[in-house]
C-alpha cells in the first residue's frame, strides 16, 4: 500500500512534542511534527503493511482519546 502524505491537526490542548514521544515510546509509531500548525504527518509508503497503518491509527485514537 503506497499513498501520499497524511496530515492532522491536533486538537486544542494536545501539544505536538508530548504527542510525538507518546506515540513513538508506547506505540513504536514515528511521525513527524509540524509545530507552527498544530499538526502531525504520517507518511506510509511502499514498505508499511496495511497493519502498520492500522497499528498507526489505532495509537493516534488511543493517544486522542
């Protein structure tokens, strides 16, 4: 499964750094910052199984939840 891009603001309350190492040290999902918006980005590409999309998803909803 390849696809461009993938960006999300985060909700009002929800800083991007703490988001980011939450995802990254409970999860093992990467994703990138992008501070000036509020915002995160997902890039899938060719190497990532349709679980590791769902396994993204899955964290992001929990860490939002």
């Amino acid at each position: 499964m390849a696809t461009t891009l993938i960006a999300f603001r985060l909700p009002d309350g929800v800083a991007n750094m703490p988001f980011f190492a939450a995802l990254r040290d409970k999860y093992k999902v990467i994703l990138r910052g992008v501070p000036r918006l509020q915002a995160m980005r997902l890039s899938p590409h060719v190497f990532n199984t349709e679980a590791d999309v769902d396994a993204a998803l899955k964290a992001i909803a929990a860490e939002l939840s």
